[in-house]
C-alpha cells in the first residue's frame, strides 16, 4: 500500500504558504491600519520609505509588521504626542513587529491604559527586532510597556524615552510585569524615570515586575531616575537574568546602575 502520509502534508504546506499574502503600504492601502484591516494570520504588511503620523494602530494576531528595509530608520511612525502608536492585546500567535523607528508616542491617564506609548503588549505573544523607540511618553514604559506577555526583542534602541507622571514614574525604556522572553543586542540610552517635580521614579531604562525575563548582549548607557535603578529596577520575585551586559553613567539616587527589592533574584553574567 502507498503511504500518502508525506505528499499530504508537503500539499498542505505548500498550500499554507500560497494562501499567505503581502500588503503594500501605501501602494496598497493609504495607511498602516488599513493594510492590518486586510491582513490575516500570516500575512504580512510592508510599509514603504517615509514618515507616517498614526497612532492607535491596533495589531492583529499571526501578523507581521515590516518597514521595507532593514534600516529601521528609514520608516518612522509618529503620534505627534497624541497616543500610543501600536497596541498588542490578546494576541496568542506570535506577531511580529521589525525594521520600524517608533517615535513621540504619549499616553498619560490611568495604569494599563498609561502603558506602552511606542508600543504596548497585553497578554500577547510579540517578536520586536530592528526597531528604534525615540522620545516616547508614558507613564510606565515609555518606548515598550508589556503585561502578562511573552517577549522577543532583538537589535532595538531606546533612547531619551521618557516616563512621567504626577505621582511615580517607571521604566523609561521598557516596563514588564509577569512576562517572559528574550531581549538581545539592544541599546539602551538616555532614557529617564520621573516625577512632575523630580522628586520620584524607578527604573530610568527598565523596570521588571516578576519577570523571567533573558537580557543578552545589551548596553545601558546614561539612562536616570529620581530614586531607584537608573539602569535597571527589579522588583517582586523577579528573576530575570543579564548576561553580558554593560551598564556605565547610570544615575539614580540608590542603585545607579542595578536597584532590588520584595524578594527579586535577578542575575547578573559577565555584566
């Protein structure tokens, strides 16, 4: 008897990746929510060369999200400082996000709603490479904000991101609570924690909340707080791990570079 097992699945195979489709952006759709209107899981979304204002994209599942060459700066999206400019919620098949400058995002009011105003993930299965968050806004993680969320992110930077609010500011670069992932090869620059008056904040490049979190390869350079961590904050049985890692000119009034409390283990490898 013939086993038809094998040309069954390579036909179905080669079916799936026929059925997946590219959309153009703006050849074929006038704006990056349109192209991610059309898409389905597998598909995937091109933006072309320039500068786009949008904000309040929201992303969907099993997508891919790509500026259309590999310098990230060559496509740039910006919110002007009137919201967020991706949100990620809900998303259990990994999407993915790539080559793409993310800048002036701003959210201010509330806690999960005041996260993330480059981008924000909640409860989703996000990839992030190639990508620059610049001069973003909020009150917890200004370039990246991630909750109950698996992460990979790779050869991203983050520079002069900057979380503020009245009360307690967090995670200028990146905030995370009860997440997991990977962060490779990311440059975390100039990014800052703090109050209206100065007086508060923790976690000038990242605040991790009970994470297991890998940091690979990564530089912390010059990132500031008011009062814990100007490099990195970890709090709340974290036990996120560092592995050759650089941290230098972070300032913070405790913990310039490094900051623990309420039973945190992270880990620090040829840091």
């Amino acid at each position: 008897m013939i086993n038809l097992r094998p040309l069954i699945i390579t036909l179905l195979l080669i079916s799936s990746q026929c059925l997946s489709s590219t959309f153009f952006v703006p050849s074929d759709f006038p704006d990056i929510q349109s192209g991610i209107n059309a898409a389905i899981s597998g598909d995937t979304v091109v933006i072309s060369s320039g500068l786009y204002y949008e904000y309040g994209i929201i992303m969907k599942e099993g997508v891919t999200l790509t500026g259309d060459s590999e310098n990230a700066g060559d496509v740039t999206i910006t919110a002007d400082n009137h919201g967020r400019i991706i949100d990620c919620s809900n998303l259990s098949e990994l999407t993915t996000i790539k080559n793409i400058t993310f800048d002036n995002g701003y959210v201010s009011d509330g806690w999960i709603s005041a996260l993330g105003a480059g981008v924000r993930a909640v409860n989703s299965n996000i990839a992030i490479h190639n990508c620059t968050f610049i001069n973003n806004t909020a009150f917890t993680g200004a370039g990246f904000g991630a909750l109950e969320s698996t992460i990979d992110i790779s050869d991203c930077t983050f520079m002069s991101n900057r979380a503020v609010n009245e009360q307690w500011a967090a995670g200028g670069a990146i905030w995370a609570k009860e997440c997991t992932g990977n962060i490779r090869n990311c440059e975390i620059t100039q990014n800052t924690a703090f109050t209206l008056d100065n007086s508060l904040g923790d976690g000038g490049g990242f605040f991790f909340n009970n994470c297991q979190i890998s940091v690979f390869n990564s530089r912390f350079v010059s990132n500031s707080t008011a009062v814990g961590a100007g490099g990195f904050y970890s709090v709340d049985g974290d036990a996120s791990i560092f592995i050759n890692c650089y941290f230098a000119f972070n300032e913070a009034r405790t913990g310039g570079a490094v900051y623990y409390e309420y039973g945190a283990s992270a880990q620090f490898l040829n840091c």
